[in-house]
C-alpha cells in the first residue's frame, strides 16, 4: 500500500500493468488551518504488551482499514478496482461473507456509526464518504484536507474523525481531524506523535490508532495527549477496531487480522511512612517512607511508577518520582526507601503523598496515598527550597527535578558502605558555600549535623562515627546555599 501511495503524493501515473486501468494521481493536497490542543503533551510512555489472543488470515488482496459493524468486519481494499471493494469478514473465521464497491479506487479508513458507513476516498479530490453499508451507495461526501495521505477513520457516536498524513520524509507529524458528520464542517484538529497513521477507532472515551513504520499501537485522548501504546503485531498494520471489547488489527501486507486483549494488569501500590504523624517545620524538613509496587496478576505486567503531593491550596506538585517502563514478572514485588524534601515555601496545611502505578500520565491502575503536616511555626537553620525525593532509585527513574544540584556541587559517596561503625563522607564544591552535611534516620529525623558554615571549594571528606546509633538505614544529605540538597543512603551494620 504504501507504495502505491507514495505514486499518488508524487503525482505519478498507476498504470494498467499494477491494476488493469490507468488512473491520474491525485494532487499533492493542502492543509487547511488546523487548531491544536498539546500544551500539555505529557511524556509519552514505552510499550506497555498488550496481549495477541489470536488471529485470523482474510483474504483480501490489500486491506487497508478495519470497522466493526456489530457483526462483521468491514474491511476496504486498496487495489485500484474503479470503484474498489469493501469486503465483508467474518471475526471468527476470516471468510469473506460479501462485499460491497467501495466509492471510489482508493479508500482509506473505514468506520461505523451504527447504521452507516464512513469510508475516506478519491473522488475528484480527497473526500469522506457517507455509504450505506448494504448496497455501497454513497450518500453524502464531504471535502478533507490531506497532503501525503489518508487513514484511519473513527466515529465516537455523534462526530467523525479522521487521519491524514503530512509529508513523513520532511519529519512532519500526522494529524486527525474532527468532523460534524451533519454538514462536514471542521471542528478541529490536532498533531500526534508519529508520521504514519494507518488507522484509527474509538473506544471507551479515547482514540485508538496505528502506526505502520513505527509498528505500534497508540491510545490516546480526544485531543492528541499519548495515554499508552504498545507494539504492533504483523509487519503492516493498517486499520484498527473495537469489538466486544477487544482491540483488532488488520495487516496490510499479512494479510490477518490480529486480536488483542488490553485488559490492564492486575498491580498494587503501598506507601509506608516512617514514625507518623508527619510534621514538617515552617523552615522545611523531610520525612522517610517505603514505596512499594507489586504485580499481582498472572502474567508479567510492564508499568509506570509515579508519585506526586496534593497542596492544602489545592492543585498538585510533581512527578516527584517518575520510574517508566518497568516490568515486573508475575507475584513479583519491587519497594524503595526515600527521603522526601518538604520546602520551606510550601504553605502550611495537610497535605496528600500520593503514589501510582500505571501508564503515565493519566491511567492510573492502582494508587495510594498518605497525609503529612506543615506548621506554621519557624525553627530557623538552613531553607530547604525544593522537592527532591531522594534515596533509593527506580530503574528509568527520571532524576530530573526542578532545582537539581548542579554538577560542580557533588555529593561523591560513602566509603565504606555498608560499615561498622564509621564511614567516610566523600563531596566536592567548586566555589565556596554554605552548607550543611547531615544525617538522618529512615524515619526524617535528624541524628547528627557532620558540618555547617561556608566551606572552601575543593574536594572535602567527613568521617561519620556511628557507634552510638543502631544497625540500619540512615541518610546522609548534603544542602549547599540553602538551595540544593543531594542525599546518600547509608547502611549501619553491627
């Protein structure tokens, strides 16, 4: 298919040798003036495998869409036929149970409203067609703007939308188009990111589409924001669609349709807080807590881990931790010790930790959450100014947090580590500053202040002597201008 469309954006001529007729390419297209909504894209998250159950060989010479129609498949064919044919499929077994002509020799995307047919094409120009799904009449056409070409057409029961593609070589992304299906007005657009959309569907309050080079299946919400994606089965997806709950995938070049079960995993998040209640001081603290995140399911599950805090304003702070792509096999648990900052600019209240496991930054398959105090009463000492959460890491943690310690402020390490009793403490500066070096227990509380004062640049080593301390995990940290703080996890063994 693909071929064949790259002949139709460079305006070549289709010659009867390929498909029996001579056809004029249609022209380059335009892009109409588009409104978009990615001010807050979010990170798009890895490939969470949703699972193939199964799937079935069609015989269709070049599938190129996928609708469901509550009983059958309704799948066009890209071959050139003047007009072409949209094969009726049996889910079951794959047989072809009937057909109708298509509008014209190129349709794209296909998508059922419940009594119609959507279907896009080429007739005179880029169009969407209004079909009737019995006899392949068309009932109304409306004009679409396209540059390369077009796939992947989705209905969400009261408006059309559909794919089209920019001009992949130049890098430009694929846009989908939301249409009033009453009068083919534009309602909107927006950019997704990926250059080949081959088809497109909708499902429980979000889209759903295919990428054919990138091989990969999208979910995403109704204005372009990447929920979760997951790789494609097949060599060529070309058309996507919900049935009886499942997501299927038509592959071009296969030939086969591919069933997909998207059911989420069964996963758990548990946060623990050391010595609660928490109550932090107006000039700001810290406090110590596990997070915990478990599969519970029966299969390996792959997730994002996050965490962020509910201000007593209202509103949130964060990702505070955000660990992506991770994969735990079945029964499997994975927990973490961290030290939290709480800064001294944060208001006086109750506030909410929370943790999520899911797929970042908006599916949320399981959370928790636990409160904590500001006061309002000011102990003095050094600010602290940021939210870090330090301690112990994810795997794909993302360390970058606003504020960060710069690279000539180094909190070297520990050595040794474990040890009994003393350990030395290993940091750089270079520049003088004022700083703080501390250590405190896994529950927030500070045992033992190593060094205050401004201090000269260089390389400068502390020897902590913990004889008087019980075995365990303690935090060294170190606050430099009363701005950055980096942390150490120590463990005392007796």
């Amino acid at each position: 298919m693909k071929l064949f469309i790259l002949m139709l954006a460079g305006a070549l001529l289709v010659t009867g040798a390929a498909f029996g007729h001579t056809y004029s390419a249609p022209p380059s297209g335009s892009i109409v003036p588009i409104t978009t909504d990615r001010a807050n894209p979010g990170i798009t998250p890895g490939a969470l495998d949703w699972t193939v159950l199964g799937s079935v060989t069609i015989n269709v010479p070049s599938p190129t869409g996928l609708a469901y129609d509550g009983q059958y498949f309704r799948v066009p064919d890209w071959t050139g036929g003047n007009p072409s044919t949209i094969y009726t499929i049996d889910p079951a077994t794959g047989a072809t149970v009937g057909s109708i002509p298509a509008p014209s020799q190129w349709p794209g995307g296909i998508a059922w409203d419940g009594n119609y047919l959507w279907v896009e094409d080429y007739i005179s120009q880029a169009v969407i067609c209004k079909v009737d799904p019995a006899n392949g009449q068309v009932l109304n056409t409306f004009p679409i703007p396209y540059s390369y070409y077009w796939a992947g057409v989705a209905w969400d029961g009261q408006y059309v939308y559909f794919g089209t593609n920019t001009s992949p070589g130049a890098g430009q992304p694929d846009y989908i188009y939301k249409m009033d299906p009453a009068a083919g007005t534009l309602l909107g657009s927006f950019a997704i990111p990926s250059t080949y959309i081959s088809g497109l569907d909708y499902h429980d309050g979000h889209l759903w589409y295919s990428d054919s080079q990138e091989m990969m299946l999208y979910k995403i919400t109704t204005n372009g924001v990447v929920v979760e994606t997951s790789p494609a089965a097949g060599s060529y997806p070309s058309g996507v669609a919900f049935a009886n709950g499942y997501l299927y995938n038509v592959d071009h070049t296969l030939r086969v349709i591919y069933q997909y079960d998207i059911t989420p995993p069964v996963m758990s998040v548990i946060l623990t807080p050391v010595n609660p209640p928490i109550l932090i001081p107006a000039s700001g603290g810290t406090f110590g807590f596990n997070i915990a995140a478990a599969n519970l399911g029966t299969t390996q599950a792959s997730f994002d881990v996050w965490t962020n805090v509910t201000l007593p304003t209202g509103g949130t702070t964060g990702p505070l931790i955000l660990a992506q792509n991770l994969t735990l096999g079945a029964g499997i648990t994975v927990d973490r010790d961290r030290l939290q900052n709480v800064p001294a600019n944060a208001p006086a209240g109750i506030y909410a930790y929370n943790a999520y496991v899911g797929s970042y930054p908006s599916t949320v398959w399981a959370d928790d959450e636990f409160a904590f105090e500001k006061s309002a009463a000011s102990d003095g000492g050094i600010n602290i100014s940021s939210w870090i959460c330090a301690g112990e890491p994810f795997d794909n943690e993302n360390s970058e947090t606003p504020e960060t310690m710069p690279v000539n402020y180094q909190l070297l390490s520990a050595n040794p580590n474990p040890f009994n009793p003393s350990t030395t403490i290993f940091f750089e500066l270079q520049q003088a500053s004022e700083i703080k070096l501390a250590v405190f227990d896994i529950q927030g509380r500070e045992i033992q202040a190593l060094g205050m004062g401004y201090w000269a640049l260089g390389k400068h080593s502390v020897v902590w002597d913990a004889s008087g301390q019980a075995s365990g995990v303690y935090f060294v940290r170190l606050m430099v201008d009363g701005r950055w703080s980096m942390v150490e996890k120590v463990v005392l063994m007796k």
